[in-house]
C-alpha cells in the first residue's frame, strides 16, 4: 500500500485501492481499519480511497463500519448494510472490477 500511496503522491493522483475479495474475513477488521489510518497518517496529502472487500458476510462488513472503515464492499447489494453504513457516516460500494 505504501509504495502504491508514494507513486500516487509523485503523480499527484488520487488512488482507488482495493483489497483482495473476502479481504475482511482474512485479515481481519482491526487490521483493515488500522492500516487505512497508517495510510491516511503517513500520506496526509495523498487523497486516496479504500475500499474493503467483505465477500458474502454481513458480520464482516458490521465490523469493518464498527472499527471506522468508510467504504467497504460485498458480492450482493445489501440495502440493510447499506443504510448502517450511510448511518455511519460510510458507504457500502460496488467493488470495481
């Protein structure tokens, strides 16, 4: 993520990141929320989005909004999740192909 976040700062770019599918349920919400604020941390000026893959598991995508993730993904739409995610002030978006 960092040398990807670097390329983008030398560019001046704005990156779209995406984590690889079921991301949530591999590594884990905690992790997932504490590298976005590394990231935001370490590149304050590198306006960049990521977002979390949470497969097919609605537990998982909870727990990313819980831990501060702002835009995660599942395979299906979810209204329910998407309407506590908008609540939280984050999104739930169709992952970019």
């Amino acid at each position: 993520m960092a040398a990807a976040l670097a390329a983008a700062r030398e560019a001046g770019r704005s990156p779209v990141l995406v984590t690889p599918e079921d991301a949530a349920a591999t590594y884990g919400a905690g992790y997932l929320a504490a590298l976005e604020q590394r990231a935001r941390a370490e590149f304050p000026d590198v306006a960049f989005t990521l977002i979390v893959d949470c497969g097919d598991a609605p537990g998982y995508a909870l727990a990313c909004l819980r831990a501060g993730v702002r835009r995660i993904s599942m395979r299906e739409p979810n209204d329910k999740i998407a309407d506590i995610a908008r609540q939280m002030g984050a999104e739930l978006v169709r992952r970019p192909t």
